[in-house]
C-alpha cells in the first residue's frame, strides 16, 4: 500500500447507538456518508472516539465488516487494534479478517507503564504479526506514558510500522519526529486544534474527532495546505477552535455524539461509565454550533 493512500484527513469515527446502547447501524451507515460527501480521505474505525473500551470483540467484527461493506467512495479503512496485553493484541491481530483494511491504527500500552524499550519490543511483536502495515498511537494523556520520539523514529525503521498518531500536544515531539523520519514515515496529528501546525512542519494529515461533523473544515485546511496557503488554512482551523474545547469538558466522544444529534445523523447516546451529555454541556454545544452559522 501506498502511503500517500492516508495522507489527509482520517475520521475516527463514533460508534451511534440506538436508545437500548445496541448498534445503531443506520446511524453508521449515515455517518459514513455524511463524512465522505464532506471530504475525508479515509474512515478509522474502533478507536477511542468509537468507544473501542465498551464494545465487545463481535461488535468491533461486526461493525468493522459493516463499514467495509457500505463504503461506497471505497475509502481506505484503519481499524484500531491495540491495548496493554502483547499476546492478547497479537491474538486479535490474527483472528480478525483484516481483508480491506488498509492499516492497523494501535495505541501504545496503557496502564501498566512500560518502559520506553517495552513499548518498542511490543510494537515490533504487533507489526511482526500483522499481515498489513501498523500506525503507532500516542496519547499520553490516556496512557500514562509518553511514545518519546526517539522511540518513534527507532520503530520507523521497521517495514512494516508506516506512520504515528501524535497526540502527546508537544510541537517540540512532533518536530524531532518529522526531522528525523524517514521521508516516506507518516506524521498524522492526533490533535484537531494542532493539524495546521503540524501540516507546517511537515505532517501528512490528521485523524480527527471533530471530522465526524466538520469535515468540509478539514477539507479546506488540507486543499490549502497543499496551496502552501497557511493564513487561509489557519482561518480555517480558527473556526473549530471555541467548539472544539466543549467535546472534552465530559470527556469524548460525549461531545461529538451531542454534535451529531443537533446534525440529524444519529443520537447522542454513549456506554457507561460515560454519560451522555449534561444539559449544561448541551446548551453551550448549541450556542457555539449556531454561532459558527449553521
């Protein structure tokens, strides 16, 4: 696979639930149109932002080959596989149908804190095993430790590791990276608010949350980035700036789902121990969303 297949804008997309928390594949089925007819480049399914956590093994295969089988732009596909048990990722890895994904997407290990060579001896084991290429994650401020960036740059030289989803906030990390990489070594931002930073020291995209909504904004980011047009590129991100601060306030994807019922694509409604969202938290999702003119 080519890797330019996932420059630009990736959307994490939600997993909408019906009123019963059963899947909501109508709703799926409308969010995949929504965000195609609006411009992503490609679908991430099962990340965090489709609560990954509350989902069970055959509703992440489910919704998977559901994706796969309605994506009528053909999208290229990343599926999340990761977690904090080596043996039980490389299981999933290969007992999952992995035809028509185009790349695994896995978080760094959580929880148990591993030390900066444990994350890269776990990385190499999931990218030995995994017939297609792996794009590393890292948030820290979900894991508890940080994939430092010479961490990063010592798993690119595996063959089979393609890019990283930068979510640490650090522009100084992200920089060490894209002067290091190797050229061809995806630098996705992990950040909504920081895409057009990251685009100006040489990332290739983002995967996005508020893309399940905005993507027509992502879109115009990306077109003028490729214009080397940053001043038009920042006025667009300065557009998501006020809305994006209210999808973390009761945690994600509370946020995003509320944003979605006012869009008409699918309810808000989330899997304990999340909450949908308070009514306080929904009136300033209402105000910001109609000051943006919609």
């Amino acid at each position: 696979m080519e890797n330019k297949r996932l420059h630009g804008t990736g959307v994490a997309l939600v997993t909408p639930f019906n009123e019963d928390e059963s899947i909501d594949f109508n709703g799926l089925k409308k969010l995949l149109e929504f965000t195609a007819e609006k411009g992503v480049d490609y679908y991430v399914v099962q990340g965090t932002t489709g609560e990954s956590t509350t989902t069970t093994q055959q509703e992440k295969l489910e919704i998977l080959e559901f994706v796969k089988g309605n994506n009528s732009k053909r999208l290229p596909i990343v599926y999340g596989i990761g977690g904090n048990n080596t043996q039980q990722v490389l299981d999933t890895v290969s007992s999952t149908n992995l035809n028509g994904v185009d790349a695994i997407l896995s978080v760094s290990p959580y929880y148990n804190k591993p030390s900066q060579d444990g994350i890269i001896a776990h990385f190499r084991k999931v990218a030995d095993t995994s017939p297609i290429p792996v794009i590393l994650y890292n948030v820290p401020g979900r894991t508890a430790s940080n994939l430092t960036s010479k961490t990063t740059i010592e798993l690119a030289g595996h063959p089979n590791i393609i890019g990283v989803k930068e979510a640490s906030g650090s522009i100084e990390q992200a920089m060490e990276i894209s002067y290091a990489k190797p050229q061809d070594f995806l630098l996705i931002s992990g950040d909504d608010t920081l895409t057009v930073p990251l685009y100006s020291i040489g990332a290739h995209g983002v995967i996005s949350v508020l893309a399940n909504s905005f993507a027509d904004i992502f879109l115009e980011i990306k077109n003028s980035v490729l214009s080397n047009d940053f001043s038009f590129a920042a006025k667009a991100a300065f557009k998501l700036l006020e809305i994006n601060q209210l999808m973390y306030v009761e945690s994600n994807p509370v946020g995003i789902k509320h944003l979605l019922e006012l869009q008409g694509v699918c309810e808000d409604v989330v899997r304990m121990p999340l909450l949908s969202a308070s009514k306080e938290l929904q009136a300033k999702i209402a105000t910001t969303y109609a000051r943006m003119g919609y």
